[in-house]
C-alpha cells in the first residue's frame, strides 16, 4: 500500500472543494471497498477523506426517502 494522508471532511463544501481538480483524492465511507483496492494497488490515493459523518451532521446533504411511486 502507497503511503497517503488522511483526513475527516467537515462539510460537503470541503470535500468538493479537495477533490475539484485533484484525482488523487478519494472520499471514504461505510461499505466501500476502496481499502481493499489500495491493498492491491489498484487505487493509489494520496488523499483519503472519511465522510462517514457527513449525513449525519450535514444539513446540505438530502436524506433517504421513500417517493411517491414507491422508489
């Protein structure tokens, strides 16, 4: 694994902002399998940014909800 640097995004904003530009930075989440694949040297991040929280703390990001159709 290449080393990178890690941080946790403290808004929305921030997270678009580090990445615009920048394809060495990667968001982190629950589920996702990007560890793995930086084990196999498949993705090579310099950058890794944990927006677990987000949802949670982040008025700007829309909640899970069910629509009028069903979906």
């Amino acid at each position: 694994m290449h080393p990178f640097d890690f941080s946790t995004a403290t808004d929305l904003e921030a997270v678009i902002q580090a990445m615009a530009g920048n394809p060495g930075v990667r968001p982190i989440t629950g589920g996702t399998t990007l560890v793995d694949l930086m084990k196999l040297e498949v993705e090579t991040p310099s950058h890794v940014i944990d927006i677990n929280h987000l949802g949670q703390s982040d008025p700007s990001i829309s909640r899970v909800s069910r629509l009028a159709d069903g979906g």
